[in-house]
C-alpha cells in the first residue's frame, strides 16, 4: 500500500471514530436525561400511591365513624321511642285520673 493510501484510510478511520465518540456523547447525555426523568416519575408515582393510602386510611376512618353515629342515632331513636311511649302512657294515667277524680 502506499503512503498516500495509508494516510487517507487512516484519516477516514479517525473521523469514523470521531463520529462514533461524538454519537456516543449524545446517547450518553440522552440516557442520563432519561434516568433523570424516570427518577422524577418515581418520586411522583411514590407520592401519589402515598396520597392514595392516606385517602383510603381517611376512607376507613369516616366509615368507622359513619357505623358510630348510626349506631348512637339507633341508640337515641329508640330511647325517643321508649320516653314518647312513656308520655303517653303517662298523659292517659292523667286523664284516667282526671276522669276518676272529677266525674261530670
């Protein structure tokens, strides 16, 4: 081979190997932006499944507390039932007594 041939080969060769250092450097840089924006959706989707378990946890609260106060409205309504009974059984006695007491 001739010099002349040698030395072109040799600089195809070296601007091959630019290209492929430079196309490298792009990958790369186009790689760590991807890393830097997968870490970011990490974060994002770890907070968003943390938000969700509060508001489910909040969820299972209200319920909790939803079962309490229809289990003391229960509780109330039939007091209410047995004191409004106990009225009127009480008015009746009354008028019964009433009745008895002052005949017409």
């Amino acid at each position: 081979m001739s010099t002349q041939v040698q030395g072109t080969l040799l600089d195809v060769l070296k601007k091959k190997m630019r290209q492929t250092k430079e196309e490298m450097e792009k990958y790369k840089d186009e790689c760590e932006e991807y890393q830097k924006r997968l870490q970011v959706e990490v974060i994002r989707r770890e907070e968003a499944e943390s938000e969700v378990a509060a508001l489910n946890r909040r969820i299972q609260l209200l319920e909790e507390d939803l079962e309490r106060s229809e289990e003391r409205l229960a509780t109330a309504t039939a007091k209410l039932a047995e004191a409004s009974q106990a009225a009127d059984e009480s008015e009746r006695i009354n008028e019964f007594h009433i009745f008895i007491v002052s005949p017409q």
